[in-house]
C-alpha cells in the first residue's frame, strides 16, 4: 500500500482558504488512499457520546452522505450497499448506514441523494470501508438502441458479488466530526470512468476499474434530493423535518434532515398541488409517517438543505400506487410508449423495464413541473416528454409491462435536449436534434406531433421556442443542451418550449481513452505545470478514445494534432492517480503533474485516462476541472 501526500510539496500555504479546509476521500476495487488537508482543529473524542443513548446523544455530532454519479454508458447500474463504516485513529469503528439501501446510480447524474445523516461520535476518522452486494444487481447497457443485460466482472473476467473497498488516509486527511456541526461527505461512482462495456457479447460484460471518489467540497454542484419519513413541521421558521429513507426504500430510518422551505417552494400532497406556507400546512396536516421526496439545494457552508419541490403522501410514487418513471417515445391515440422506465410498486423494490406501455384517458390528471395548477390536460403529453406516471399495472412479464393511467395521473419533468445549432431566429432556435434524456433520437416516433403530418416534429430541424433566452450566432453549427418541454401534442410547431439553453461554451464535455490491458509508456506528447498534451495517434491506444461534447461524439484519433489538457482556472479541480494498490488525489495541478512524472520511471504504463470539463474544439483544447490516470506500475 503506498500512502502518499500530494499536498505537504510546499503548496498548502498559497492554497486558498476553502482548498485548505477540503477533505477528499476515495474508495476503489481493491483499496484506496487518499490525500489532502483539513487545518482544522481536531477534536479530542468523547467518551460520553453514545448514539443508542438518549442521554449521551447530543454530544455526538452528524455526517451527512450524499451518493451521486457522472454520465455513463449504462441504462441500469443498481446494486445494493450493504455498509459504510468509518474509522477513528484511536480504532473505534463506526457504522454509518443503519441498512443495506439498493440503488441505481444512473438516476444520480443530474442529482446527489442523501443516504444518510449519521450520529457519531466526534474525533479523527482517518479510514473506512464500504462495501457493495453485487449479487442481485441489475445492470443494463444500450446497444443499437436496445436495452441489453450486462454482467459486471473484474478484471479476470470474474462476476463480481460481494466486495468490501477499504479506505486509508494519510495523516493530513482527516475527517473531522465535532458536536453540534455536521460534516458533508459526496460519493461519486464515476460509471464511464469506472468501466470499460463490451456490449457485443450476451451478455454485455462491464469490466471494472471503479473510480470512486468522495468530497467534502464537491467540484460540481447538483440539485440535492432528500427522501424520507416525516416527522414534524415548523410553519413559523418554515421547515419540515423527515427521517431519511433513500432511494425506494419501503422502510428504515437513516437519520434526520430538516428542510428549509420558501415561500416559492412547490408542494404537491396527496395529488394536491400548494405553494410555501400552504403547503407546509398540508404536509403537517399529512401527518407523521408521510412519506416526502423533495429536490432541491445544500448550503454547503450551513450544511442546511432548501427544498424547491415537495411531493408528499400518495404524490411520491410507488407509495400506495404503481408508478413508472421514463420518457415518451411514441403516444397513439390515448396510448403512450414509456422508454428507459423505472417501474415502482408499493411494497416491491423498483425495477428497470426499457418499455412500459401507459394507458391514459380524461380523467387522468396532468401536472407540469414549475407550472403549479396549470389545469392541464392530456393533450399536453407529447413525444420525448420525461414523466412520471400514476395508475395500475395490469400486465407484467419479460416482454411486455402495462399501466392503466386512466384514473391516475401524469407528472411532466423538465427534459434534456441535445443537438447541433442550424438556425438561430428572434425567439427562436432551430437544432439537429440528436437525443433526449440521453437516449439517441431515433428511438422517438414523433408522429402526431404535429397539427398535421407535415407539420410533425421534425428531429433534422427541430424548433425549439427560446423566448428571450439569449443565443450566441457564433453557437451555429455547435453543440448545445436544451432545458424545457415539448410543445402539446398535436401543437407543433414550435416542437419544444426552451426554458434553459446551454451553447457550446459551456456544454460539459467528457474525455475517455484507454490503451490496452497492458497501457502504454508513452502516453502524452508533453507533461508540463500548465497542461497535458495527449498523443492522439500512439500505436497502443485501444478501443476507448473519444471526447463527449454534449450530444457530439469526437473520434481523438481523427483529430490532426494532440489534445492540450489543462486545468479549469478558477475554480476547484480534482486530480486523481490511481494504481493496483493506493488511489492519490490532488487539487493543485503541479503537485499532480509532479506525482504523474515521478511515476513515469521507465517501467510504469498509463492503461487509462478521464476528464470531465470544457472541450474547444477549435483549438483542441480540453479544460478539466477533474483528471482520472490509471497506471500499472511492474
């Protein structure tokens, strides 16, 4: 095991402040260490802190664990999480998931889910482990479009099962829990970064190189969802507290999280729509033991958590009908195909189908994310809406899944476009659509879309209506991701209703390339303190060696000069060097780049690389705000 501390080369004291202050702890297939700092000062453990006491329970103090995920190649990637235990320098080892919790990573690319606020005793946590239940997984790849079982295996071609990660920190890592204030831990399971899929064989095999990595400061911000049980309600200071029951979970008690609430925070109860102190005022006439999800944001600095929405009661699904969660590809008539769906049945754990066949009629009930009592129809449901869906499953085998929406209701979520910019008019942007939610355009049958045929959705033009949103012309021809719904079915044109646009600039973009089982010496053409520079023609690069600019896909081997690779500036960043046995992490780039050549001794290969960041493509230049090199040292 080699323990390193990439931040003790003379760097800390021009750090800035909150970079000191950042703890980064990472886990992976085998074991994991770390480095980082934390200067503040540590508290000496209390003996008196007993979490199953009442009477020693408030000294203790809080960690609060989000799980999240980076996009990937999968549809379906559920496993169960059995434990995350931590550890003190002293040896006490606490347990901080009170049950084994299942979930699908691939729900938590646009969100962080908080597992758990666990009560521990204060002190110095300086290792841990976690450990994952593959036994029962359920993981699912797309290939040609159809939804395709995978089996995830090491990289000995085993079937992955039951497998314990353990973390090891360095000294200067230290995660510190004091009485009164709690401390936020992020876990990321980079998919993409953590596989490599074949998808041509049946099974699809996804062999694993997990990069899983955990922050305090995450480099990347997402909306917050916080599920769990209610327990009270505040109407004046405004917030509602819950016991924390992740995922779909059907029971269990994973610690308390209050929930600030304003008085623009959306509430849905029992198929009640409200807003801010009204619908405090239905949630707490719902009743202790209703079952709330809410999205919304985390302070990080307060560690207080504000809810824009709220569904509560019979509104959550699955809580006491079936559910379906997923995106139209095709409506005929009264009769909607839902693709990609997450099916939820109470009392059942969620599952993944790719097609549900919904059912609806004049009774079903249809709301609009952001749009509260709107009196909708559903003549507003059209192709590629994200929805969920209330009702009754009536069919259900291996082929074929069937809900009777008729008496139920239809929830619409905000979808994701991407596409090439055409033609950018006043009010108006006409895109090459190329997916939506992340499923590639061709799986949508936009007929009906339109007032008549030839006015249907048209997937080469699409039109988007942006209002006032401004668009760059310099954006025609360029990338761009659409945040909105579709126009009503039968309405178009415009085909969709844009209400956020994000250009070429600033779409994220994604770097992935590997170079064989046994990697390469020479991976870059330079290493140096302000960038990278890839060799995108060596003779060892494998199948993996694209860049990801939202909806384009960039062959690095087409591209006629090598990719410069540089930190994102200003900003935080995190650079990770994994190896067989230790897993080091960085937030200055030098110490990074410095590490990176004092591996490189002649007989250590590089076998992959990933970036997330901003990809130029005029200039073939990649800004990463995170840098992940797996090397295979002799």
């Amino acid at each position: 095991m080699k323990l390193s501390n990439p931040l003790s080369h003379g760097t800390a004291g021009r750090l800035p402040a909150w970079m000191r202050a950042a703890l980064a702890w990472s886990v992976f297939a085998l074991a994991a260490c770390s480095s980082g700092s934390n200067n503040a000062e540590a508290p000496a453990p209390l003996a008196a802190c007993d979490p199953g006491n009442a009477a020693t329970v408030g000294e203790c103090g809080t960690v609060l664990v989000g799980f999240t995920d980076a996009d990937g190649d999968f549809l379906n990637y559920t496993v169960d999480v059995l434990s995350l235990k931590l550890e003190t320098a002293g040896g006490r080892v606490v347990e901080t998931l009170p049950l084994r919790t299942r979930i699908n990573f691939t729900d938590y690319v646009d969100l962080t889910e908080l597992v758990t606020a666990a009560t521990i005793p204060p002190g110095v946590y300086v290792a841990g482990t976690i450990r994952l239940d593959y036994s029962n997984a359920e993981v699912v790849v797309e290939a040609n479009d159809v939804a395709k079982d995978a089996l995830v295996v090491d990289a000995d071609g085993n079937a992955l099962a039951e497998v314990e990660h353990r973390i090891i920190l360095s000294d200067r890592d230290r995660l510190v829990i004091t009485r009164g204030r709690p401390s936020l831990l992020t876990v990321d399971f980079d998919l993409e970064a953590s596989h490599t899929v074949d998808v041509v064989s049946t099974p699809a095999l996804a062999t694993a190189e997990a990069f899983i990595v955990a922050e305090i400061d995450p480099v990347d911000s997402k909306e917050i969802r916080v599920r769990g049980a209610l327990l009270d309600t505040n109407e004046a200071e405004m917030y509602y507290t819950v016991a924390m029951r992740p995922f779909f979970g059907s029971s269990g008690d994973f610690g308390r999280v209050r929930g600030n609430v304003t008085d623009d925070t959306a509430f849905e109860v029992n198929g009640v729509e409200h807003e801010g102190v009204d619908g405090l005022r239905a949630l707490g006439a719902a009743g202790p033991g209703t079952l709330t999800i809410a999205q919304g944001t985390l302070d990080v600095d307060l560690r207080q958590f504000t809810a824009d929405l709220v569904l509560a009661g019979s509104s959550v699904p699955g809580t006491d009908r079936d559910a379906v969660r997923g995106n139209v590809i095709a409506r005929n008539g009264n009769e909607l195909t839902v693709r990609g769906a997450t099916i939820m049945r109470p009392g059942h754990d969620a599952w993944f189908h790719d097609d549900v066949v919904v059912t609806i009629g004049p009774d079903t009930r249809v709301v609009k994310a952001g749009h509260p009592n709107a009196g909708l129809d559903i003549s507003a449901i059209s192709v590629g809406q994200r929805v969920t869906v209330y009702g009754e499953v009536t069919a259900s085998d291996a082929a074929r899944v069937q809900i009777d929406a008729t008496a139920g209701a239809v929830r619409m979520h905000v979808t994701h476009l991407a596409g090439l910019v055409k033609t950018i008019l006043p009010g108006q942007t006409d895109i090459a659509l190329q997916s939506i939610d992340r499923r590639r355009v061709q799986v949508f049958d936009f007929s009906g879309t339109g007032a008549s045929s030839e006015t249907d959705a048209d997937p080469g033009n699409y039109e988007v209506a942006t209002g006032n949103l401004f668009m760059t012309p310099l954006a025609t021809g360029r990338p761009v991701v659409v945040y909105g719904f579709p126009n009503a079915f039968g309405a178009a044109p415009p085909d969709f209703e844009g209400r956020t646009v994000v250009d070429f600039a600033d779409v994220r973009s994604t770097l992935g390339i590997g170079w064989g089982s046994e990697g390469t010496l020479a991976p870059f053409l330079s290493i140096g303190t302000d960038a990278l520079v890839l060799d995108n023609h060596s003779p060892d690069i494998g199948d993996r060696h694209h860049i990801k600019q939202g909806p384009v896909l960039i062959d690095l081997t087409t591209l006629p000069s090598g990719t410069v690779i540089r930190p994102r500036e200003p900003g935080r960043n995190l650079f990770v060097l994994k190896t067989t046995d230790s897993l080091q992490l960085y937030s200055d780039f030098e110490d990074f780049v410095t590490a990176l050549l004092n591996e490189f001794d002649g007989a250590t290969t590089a076998r992959s690389m990933y970036a997330r960041g901003h990809y130029d493509a005029d200039t073939n230049e990649f800004t990463a705000y995170k840098i992940g090199i797996y090397l295979l040292e002799p």
